[in-house]
C-alpha cells in the first residue's frame, strides 16, 4: 500500500484498539466487514485480516503461537512461516454448476480441490473442559500495530513503516520483495502473502478512513459494542481509561516484546456448577492459568476490578468503568472518529 507519508520506527500518536472479550459473541461481523472491504483482490482469497477464533483452540493459522518470531532479550527472532495448509481458506467451491450448471436442485454446493482440513475458527465453539463446566469464549485478532514491530525490524528492505500520526503499521508495495521476514518475525502471524503479486499484505488499520474520521470497519459494524477505538495519548478517549487508568484492558502475549496496541478486556465467564447445580462463587469456570496464558500476570486485578465494579453497581452505586463497558452511547465509543462513512464521497 504505497502512500506519501512519514517513515521512521516510531510514533508520535498511537491508536488502539481494545475488545471487551465478555461481549463478543463470536459472530465474525468484524472479520467479514474487513473482508469485504479490504481482501476482495486477486490472491488475497485466503486473508482475513481479522479473524475471531474460539478460545481455548488451536488459533488462525493453527498452532501460530507455537510458531516463534517477536523478541527475545530485544533482539528479534525470526520464527517460522506457516505453511499454506496451516492457514487453510481460500477454498473453491463449485459454484458454476450450482448457479449456471442447469441441473437445478439436484446438485448441492460443496468445496472442489483439496480437502480443506483449516481454516479460520476451524474448532469453532470446542473449547475446553467437562460438562457441566465446559468453557470457551471467542477472541478477534488482527494485526496489532504494535510499538514495537517485530516485522518492521525484520524487514531489509526497509518496506515497513509507522506512521508518526496514528502509529499504524503499513509497507510500501513498491519496496516489498516478497521475502516474507515480517511474516517470520511477527509472533501474531497476521502478515499475509499474496502468492500471486509476490508482496506481503496484512491489516493497514482502515487509515484512509481514519483520514476522514471514519472508524475502522471492524470497530463500527461490531454488533456486540464490543470494541473500543481512540488514540492512547488522549487521555480522555476510553481506550486509554480501559488501558491505563482501570488497567483492566490487557494485550495478547506482551512475554512477545512487540508492545501490542490492540488490548483484550478478559472474559469472566459463567460461574461454576458445583456436583449438585449450586454454584461455585469461590473457582472461575475459566481457569485464571490459562487466562494468564494469554494475557500476562495481571488477569487476576483486571478480573477483580471488573467483579468489584459490577457489585458496586448492583447495589446502586455509580461506576464510569461500568457506563463505559455497557456502552450507552455507540459513537461515544470511537470518538473522535465517529463521522457516517455514508457521509463521504470516497474517491
Ligand atoms: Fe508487525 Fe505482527 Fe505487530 Fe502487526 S502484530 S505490527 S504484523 S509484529
């Protein structure tokens, strides 16, 4: 994506992002809203920029944490690239002789080519666990402009850049060589390969709308009002309260090093059933190990004051952290970037 802008490692701004993983209800509106707008080319048939995978799973593509990259003692690593299976998607499917085949209902629409065996939230709604505390909830990744990019350092051609306004991470085309070292490097594995125009591609934060003060399509079509959007240096936006002042919002691995900017709002869960129904108030039906799995050593206070913000509400006290969860207001969610894109006459 070449654009005139500023390139150096670094950011005077930072956007973020952060989901509230109680609300998400798994529904891949975000994941098809990016889709639609941004991976409709040739050889992008199997990106999905944005992807919701259920948790406890083997994630998109399968098995990514296992596949290395980020830092270590601040040196990058370079991990290894997920093979084409591991993605899976982009399947053919035969719609010719489904819709022009004459053959009317006695034929169905089924895949063609290879057995799929991958995809995104291929396990979906597995989870983990034994009835009747059997447990998972759904997680959307993308790209996490972090600040710290593994990709942009693993980069020799120097392709890769953060944008000094907002901090998004984009590259320019025209320098990409198709060495695929940003894809190695980055321990989310949100880069993609276009196969056919020999380039790298992934997530590039929706930034011409945000040059229009239009959201990202994920944040405004979330259904849920699950997902808050702002600029972390304002400290009023909700994103940087949900961040730094409850700090109950927390980023995927931060034991990578990347300093990601997307931040998740850790699922409570339903309460445990005890062997006679009754509930169990005293143990997570989510294990907190495996929580801490994903989001760091600070689950457990995230978790604690999201629980003593729902009890002080529920005998009538008042809460900011609470109004700002349940959302009354959807625009007040990313504000300032809160313009209709129906507005606009997009060139
Ligand atoms: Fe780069 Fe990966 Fe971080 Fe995105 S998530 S900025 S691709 S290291």
């Amino acid at each position: 994506m070449a654009r005139e802008t500023t390139r150096k490692n670094g950011a005077e701004h930072q956007v973020a992002m952060v989901f509230d993983l109680n609300k998400c209800i798994g529904c891949q509106t975000c994941s098809v809203a990016c889709k639609v707008l941004w991976t409709r080319e040739e050889g992008t048939d199997y990106h999905w920029w944005c992807t919701v995978n259920t948790q406890p799973g083997r994630g998109h593509p399968r098995d990514y944490e296992a596949m290395g990259g980020g830092y270590r003692d601040g040196v990058v690593q370079p991990g290894r690239r997920p093979t084409r299976q591991e993605w899976g998607g982009g399947w053919d499917f035969n719609y010719d002789e489904v819709l022009y085949g004459g053959k009317g209902q006695s034929v169905f629409l089924h895949h063609v080519g290879e057995e799929p065996h991958w995809g995104p939230n291929w396990d979906e709604d597995q989870g983990a666990g034994e009835y009747p505390n059997a447990y998972y909830f759904y997680l959307p990744r993308l790209c996490n402009h972090c600040t710290k990019p593994a990709c942009l350092e693993a980069c020799p051609r120097g392709a890769m850049y953060k944008r000094e306004q907002d901090g998004i991470v984009l590259r320019d085309e025209s320098r990409c060589r198709g060495y695929q070292f940003c894809l190695e490097a980055c321990p989310y594995k949100k880069v993609y390969f276009n196969f056919l125009r020999n380039v790298s591609q992934q997530c590039i934060g929706c930034f011409p709308r945000l040059e229009q003060s239009v959201a990202p399509a994920c944040v405004r079509q979330c259904p849920g009002r699950a997902i808050w959007f702002g600029m972390m240096d304002d400290e009023e936006s909700p994103v940087s309260k949900l961040v730094r002042k409850w700090q109950v919002a927390l980023p995927l691995h931060p034991e990578y090093g990347t300093e990601p900017n997307i931040f998740y709002i850790p699922p409570i869960g339903p309460a445990r059933l005890n062997d006679d129904g009754s509930f169990n108030e005293t143990t997570p039906r989510i294990p907190i190990e495996y929580l801490e799995t994903l989001f760091g050593p600070k689950v457990g206070t995230s978790l604690d004051t999201l629980q003593a913000a729902m009890a002080k509400t529920r005998e009538g006290g008042k809460s900011e952290l609470m109004d700002t969860l349940i959302a009354y207001h959807w625009k007040d969610m990313f504000k300032p970037f809160d313009r209709d894109p129906a507005e606009i006459q997009w060139k």
